[in-house]
C-alpha cells in the first residue's frame, strides 16, 4: 500500500493543469475566501489547498494557500480578458463549460461581496459615478467639528456656520471661491465616504440655504511665492539658453559662409592654372611643329 502511494506522488505533476482548475475552482466555491475576514483570509486559502491535495482528481505534487490564491485570480483575469485559449487548454469542450460557469458564478459573487480584506477582489469601477458628500451639521453635532471637516477637506477656513438641514449640500465655486448652498458648479468630495454609500435624500440646496464666506487674505502663501520666483528664473535661464543658441547659429553660418568662399577661391585658382597649362602646350605644338611639305621640298632639291 505504501509502494501505490510513492508510486502515485511522483506521477503528479508540479504546475497546474486543466483539470486542477476544474478542482481548484470547485474547492474555492465551497470555501469562499473573499467573504472572510481581513484575519482570516490566508486561513481560508490554506484551507482550499488543503482540500484540493485531498481531492483525487487533482494531480497536484504540491499547493500552497498563496499559489491556489495566484492561480484563482489569474483564472479570473483571463476570464475577464476573455483569454479563450489559455482557460480551454486540455480540457474537453463540456469541462470547459463547466470551468466557464463556475468562473462566472464566482465573478458574480466578487462583485457583490463587499471586500473585507486584502485576499477579496477589490473592485475599482471606473464607470459607476462618485457620490459627492454631504457636508451638513446634524442636530448632534458642534459647530467647531464642522468647521474642522471642512477645514480638512477642503483647505478652507470657515469664518460663520449656520446648522444645515439633512438635505442641504455645500458646494464650492471655483470662480468666486465661496462656499454656499445655492451653487453646483463644483461639489466637495469627502474621502472618507466610500463610493458604495449614497446619501439617502437628493442633493438639493435648502431654500435658506446659508452662505459661508472663507477668510482668506489676498497674500499669497509662501509656497506659491516660491513657485513665482521658481518660474521666473527658468523662463529666464530659457531666455539666456536661446540666445546663446541664436548667437552660436549666426557664428556657424559666417563659418559656413567663409568656407565656401575659400573654397571658391581655390576652384578659380585651379581653373586658371588648368588655362595656363593648356595655353602653354599649344604654344609648344605650334613652334616645335615642321610642315612636311617643306621637308619633301629641299629632299628633291638636294637629289
């Protein structure tokens, strides 16, 4: 018994297959890690590859919570990729249905399941729209803890409060830089809200809506002051970088221009040598040169 149990530890294999997914999944099903606690989550995983060594099907030599967690996740991104090859490979086309289902159910359950810790699926929906906060003084609540909030989020300080009602919002103008009630150019977003919870009324200012007025100086901060003079030397350092390359230019083209001169200089000299050499050769031709008439003629005579 000992022999069949060596002999069928080594035959398994060491990354998974096709139809370790099929196993895989089915144990993650079961277990469902992404509904346990922040605490509890590994525990979760250790306990999925536990149950997927024990499972017979799986041919597995060894599993560890933080491989089945890779290799699940990994599952659902090509899913969502829509990686058709990758999740079909060595399955028959009914087990890859069954993969497929099980992929979506879970999927499902992911998006619906509220993440309570870092094994979860966190959610990052780009499409659904942010909830713009409520910044509204409750009967319970001070004066100065709403100020506070709002000084915190929004940077600005708040010089009168008036308590709000539960369906008042406040907004902020980007052109006057006023909070009021009244104005829905741009709404404040606090980040301690999450995205999931919506105000249980419609965002809509009160019809004695307060105005609150920040107490801002016309001094700037010391940080933008910075910036000012930051700004200004590099336009100025910009401006002595361009006259330098401006003058460096104009001193490549009078180079340029007075090499080309030179050279030209030099062709009309080479083509007057070239004249005086062919002049010289036909003078020499025409006094060296004896007509042969001449010397028939005094031959004869000479006979």
């Amino acid at each position: 018994m000992t022999m069949m149990v060596s002999d069928a530890k080594t035959t398994r294999r060491q990354f998974f297959a096709g139809t370790d997914d099929m196993c895989l999944l089915a144990c993650v099903e079961r277990v469902t890690p992404w509904t346990r606690p922040r605490k509890n989550v590994m525990d979760a995983w250790e306990q999925v590859a536990k149950a997927l060594l024990a499972d017979p099907q799986c041919a597995l030599r060894t599993v560890t919570a933080m491989s089945c967690r890779g290799r699940f996740y990994r599952l659902v991104a090509q899913r969502r990729t829509k990686q058709e090859a990758a999740l079909r490979k060595g399955l028959t086309n009914d087990a890859y249905e069954r993969k497929i289902a099980l992929l979506d159910a879970m999927m499902t359950q992911l998006e619906v399941e509220e993440p309570k810790s870092n094994g979860g699926m966190v959610q990052m929906d780009v499409d659904k729209p942010r909830t713009n906060a409520v910044i509204g003084g409750p009967p319970g609540m001070s004066t100065d803890n709403v100020s506070r909030l709002v000084a915190s989020t929004t940077g600005i300080e708040i010089a009168a409060f008036v308590p709000f009602d539960e369906d008042v919002s406040v907004t902020l103008t980007e052109e006057t830089g006023v909070v009021n009630g009244n104005d829905r150019a741009q709404e404040i977003e606090l980040p301690c809200m999450p995205p999931s919870k919506k105000p249980r009324h419609e965002l809509r200012p009160a019809d004695n809506a307060p105005v609150i007025t920040s107490t801002g100086t016309d001094e700037k901060p010391a940080w933008q002051d910075i910036a000012t003079r930051t700004l200004a030397l590099w336009e100025k350092k910009l401006e002595i970088d361009h006259r330098d390359r401006e003058a460096e230019r104009k001193l490549r083209h009078q180079e340029l221009k007075l090499r080309q001169e030179e050279i030209q200089v030099h062709r009309d000299s080479i083509k007057q040598l070239i004249n005086a050499l062919q002049d010289t050769n036909a003078s020499r031709q025409r006094f060296t040169t004896v007509p042969l008439s001449a010397e028939l003629g005094d031959f004869g005579q000479a006979a």
